[in-house]
C-alpha cells in the first residue's frame, strides 16, 4: 500500500510539473498591451474619419489585434501587437521598407505586405512590436504616421 502510494505521488508530482513545463512553451504571455488603447477613437475618428462603431479587439496566438471600421465603408484600420521579433519577420517579407524617424531605431513603413492594399507601420519598443495598419487611400502615409505618432508614447 505504501508502495502504491508513493508511485501515486511520484506520478502527480511528475504530472503537475510537466504541465508547468509545456505551459511555459506554449502559454507564452504576449506583450501586454492592449492594442485599443494605443490611440483614442477620438484621434481615429479626426485623422481618418467617423467610425461605424466601436472599434473590436482580439487575440491570434501571441498576437492581440483592435479593428476599426469606418461609417464610409471604405477605410480600415488595424492595429496589431507582436512580441518584439516580430518586427524581424516583418522587415524579412517586406518589399521595400522605408526607414522611419522619430518612431524609434528600427520602425519602418512598408506597402502592400502579403499582396494587400494597405500601408503598414512597424515600431518595436521593450518587448513589443506594434503594427499599425491602414487601407490605402489618399493621404495614407500622412494619416498613418500622425497616428503612429500619437501612439509610440503609449506603450
């Protein structure tokens, strides 16, 4: 009997820490931004324009994403949080990566990433890398930086 118990106790404890184990491989913590809260609807709404409702947010795995929809149906607007390599392979698929001041030494600016029609901004910052993401239209350099702006001191 003590012999079984002593198996059963070998067994749980053994259990116990291979779950603590594969929990910190897999259950990595993402960086702990919450993507929203990177720029107000307020600063959206006056550099691209009036928001059909309230931006949503989620979560793909390490990455946490906030998506702004617009009453034109037109615009869109994305921004997504990655742990800080991200900005590694973001730079390895972009075309032609432009270099950006003033948002840190390795933001850049790069246009139509995975063959869609959006200009996309890259900022590593800490443990973070933040993208922010807008449809193309006129002025979306211009609207994207100003907001890129706004948002590289808040995180």
């Amino acid at each position: 009997m003590i012999r079984v118990v002593h198996y059963l106790s070998i067994f749980v404890v053994s259990v116990f820490m291979m779950g603590i184990w594969v929990s910190s491989l897999v259950l990595a913590a993402p960086p702990a931004i919450e993507p929203c809260k990177i720029v107000t609807i307020a600063e959206v709404e006056q550099i691209i324009g009036k928001l059909k409702e309230a931006p949503k947010s989620g979560q793909e795995g390490e990455a946490a994403w906030c998506n702004y929809e617009f009453a034109n149906g037109k615009d869109a607007f994305e921004i997504w949080v990655f742990p800080a390599s991200g900005i590694d392979r973001a730079r390895k698929l972009a075309k032609k990566p432009v270099q950006l001041k003033g948002l840190g030494d390795d933001a850049f600016m790069n246009r139509g990433m995975h063959g869609l029609d959006y200009v996309d901004i890259f900022i590593k910052k800490g443990s973070a890398t933040v993208k922010l993401s807008l449809h193309e239209t006129a002025g979306d350099e211009d609207k994207l930086k100003a907001l890129a702006q706004k948002a590289v001191g808040r995180f």
